[in-house]
C-alpha cells in the first residue's frame, strides 16, 4: 500500500471526533440542522470583540514599503514586545521581546517546541484526558508519549507523575484549563510537580498549553506556569479568547531563566521555519498586538455552562463542573462510552467518547453552541439515559 501504515493507525486511533462529524452531517440531512443538538466539536461560535474588525480594516489598510516583506522568523519584534507585556502580567514574572515566538496557531507552537526539544526516544508525559493530537505531536519528532491519568476529578495525580519519570522522560504536557474537563490545575498542584521535575537527574521541560486562560468561572484563575518552575514554556493561541480560530495566530512563552535558554529558542526560531511555518501569519500578528488583554464576551460561556450543568443534573448524570474552558466531561451511564455516545445519536445528540481523549468512561459535550440547542437537547439526554439504564439492568 502507497499510503504510510503509522499513518493509517494514527487515523483509526484519532476518528472519534470525524466520526461524530460524519455522523452529525448524517442526522442534519435527515433531520434538519435545527432538530439535532451538536456538541461534538469545540469551534468557538461567538463572534470575535467588536475591536477586532476596527484594528483589522486599519491594518488592512496600511501601505508603504515594507509592509508585506519577510520578518524575523520569530515573528516582528513590535508584536512580540507588546504579547510579552501581556504574557508578563499573566505570569507575574517579566518575559521579553526575545523570549517571545509568535507561531501558527497552539498546535503549530506545540510542535516547534516539539522540534526543538526532543531526540529520537525521549519520552513526554501526557496527561489523560488530553487533548487527542498531543500524541501525534510528540510522534512527529521521533519522541514517545507515556500517559498518565489524572485524578477521579481530574486534577493532578502527582504520584503518578513521579512513577513515570525516568531517564529518558524529557518533558511534560499539561493542559489548563483542559480540554476536555474544564480542569484548571491549581497553584499548589503545579508547585508539587514542580518539586518532582527538579528532583529528576535531568532537566525537564513543563509545556503549558494554556489556550483557554481567560475563559474560566466562579472565579477561579489560571495560576502562574513561569513562578512555580523555572524550566517552562507556555503554548498558547488566540483561538478561543478571541474567537479567531481559522486565522492561526499563537505565540510561545519561554521562561527567562530556562536552562539552555539562548540554544532552546534559537533551535525553535528555526523549527518554526523548517517545519514549513516559516512564520506566523503575518496580519494577523499585527492584529492581536492590538488586542492585549481583550477577549470575546465570556458571560455567555458561564450562562451556557450554567445552563448544561442544570439540564445534565435534572436528568440525573455524574460530572465534575468545569472551572473553565467550554466543555462538560460527564460519566457514561454505560462502561462503553462509544455505546451510549451512540444512544445520544438515536436521540439527534452529538458528543465525542472518552476514548478519544485517552480516558474511556466518559463523553466530552462542547458548549460552544446556542443556548437554545442546550435547552432543546434535554428531553433527549433524560431518554438516553433511561436507555443506557434498561441495558445496563
């Protein structure tokens, strides 16, 4: 076959979410689009703060020479300073200009990283749930994942994380607030990893992937990655704080005091271009250097939170409420998530497996949606249930 294998067993193991996707372009031709509650994918739905369209028609419009040429790989340096400025007041410790990447979306920072870090075999701990690509990710750059899972309500699971280190453990992974829990790792959780990866016989990098800082609830915050470890870096995108997802623009974090520091971003700043991003999109970094510190309308996120949690508790499903992000991460009602996830289907419901994040027992619901579809999925969530029950007796 022409086609690589590991690529064919990567696609089997990462078809939850297409699945879903095939399936809910299936129910909408039946049905109609307005009978069938999707919560499968976590597209942001809300549109980006109104600023957004000012800054980008005066960008846009800008002329003269220069305006359209090549940049420093890392991204230009006005648009890195004014991120750093922002990142310094995240991270309560000051980062600058130079230890600052602006890159292709998260995913496109993950893998730089990636890139830069990683020699055939060594090792990355992820943390399960997690985000289905990570992975993949890793695998790109000759790297293996070691899985660890998190705790009953998904925090860290610190013993856990200590029994997998080992010599060939390179980096870490976390995910915060997590897709697809909601989980947000506290200030105390991330100071006792930060004890386990200094007691290691080699230096361990911390990735923070951090794309949905500024979405959490009740007031919860996302505590500092940079002031309980030295040897981190945060990934981050403006994806969902902005609502500018297809646009592709994230940046990378180094911490100031990172071990290897000038060789870890110099190999980043080439792994950005030999890995084909060259450099990130070069109006929208123009853009977001505007738009320090302002996001999308996150009221309405914790109204449709409020309104999930209400219609998944009447009905009478376990779930650990999220503390940020926009997914829900409930209990499948039966041992086989992929089952019941196909007893919602029957009821024109769409969400993901466990499975898919590397957790089974459990479904992921997106609520990145109206708030009528949430309200209109509950008769269908109490039937679901009921049926699952029936099976289960």
């Amino acid at each position: 076959m022409a086609i690589s294998r590991k690529m064919l067993a990567f696609a089997e193991r990462s078809s939850w979410i297409r699945k879903m996707f095939e399936e809910g372009a299936r129910l909408k031709a039946q049905h109609g689009a307005g009978n069938v509650c999707d919560f499968s994918l976590g597209n942001p739905d809300l549109p980006p703060p109104p600023r957004f369209s000012e800054v980008l028609r005066e960008v846009a419009g800008a002329e003269g020479p220069g305006a359209h040429s090549y940049m420093p790989n890392g991204g230009y340096p006005t648009v890195r300073a004014a991120v750093a400025a922002q990142i310094s007041r995240e991270q309560e410790l000051t980062v600058g200009e130079g230890e600052m990447l602006m890159t292709c979306g998260a995913a496109g920072g993950l893998n730089v990283v990636l890139k830069a870090l990683l020699d055939p075999g060594d090792e990355v701990i992820i943390l399960a749930p997690f985000f289905v690509e990570y992975n993949f990710y890793v695998d790109n750059h000759g790297g293996t994942s070691k899985v660890v899972n998190t705790r009953d309500d998904f925090s860290l699971d610190l013993e856990a994380v200590a029994a997998a280190i080992g010599s060939a453990t390179k980096a870490i992974i976390i995910n915060s607030p997590n897709n697809p829990t909601g989980q947000i790792y506290s200030a105390a959780e991330l100071k006792g990893l930060a004890e386990i990866l200094e007691r290691a016989d080699q230096p361990i990098y911390l990735i923070a992937d951090e794309p949905y800082r500024k979405i959490v609830y009740d007031g919860h915050s996302v505590p500092s990655v940079f002031k309980a470890y030295r040897n981190s870096l945060v990934v981050s995108s403006y994806s969902k704080d902005l609502s500018l997802p297809g646009e592709r623009i994230g940046y990378i974090a180094v911490h100031p005091e990172i071990v290897d520091k000038k060789a870890l971003i110099d190999a980043m700043t080439l792994a950005n271009r030999i890995l084909g991003f060259v450099n990130a999109p070069a109006l929208m970094q123009k853009v977001v250097a505007q738009l320090q510190g302002v996001t999308v309308d996150t009221s309405i996120y914790t109204r449709r939170r409020q309104l999930f949690c209400q219609v998944l508790r009447e009905a009478g499903y376990q779930f650990v409420p999220p503390k940020g992000a926009f997914y829900l991460f409930p209990k499948s009602p039966l041992a086989d998530d992929a089952r019941f996830v196909g007893l919602l289907a029957e009821q024109k419901i769409l969400g993901v497996p466990g499975r898919g994040f590397g957790l089974p027992g459990y479904f992921r619901l997106a609520f990145c949606v109206g708030d009528e579809v949430i309200a209109r999925s509950a008769p269908g969530f109490a039937a679901a249930l009921a049926a699952a029950t029936k099976l289960a007796a």
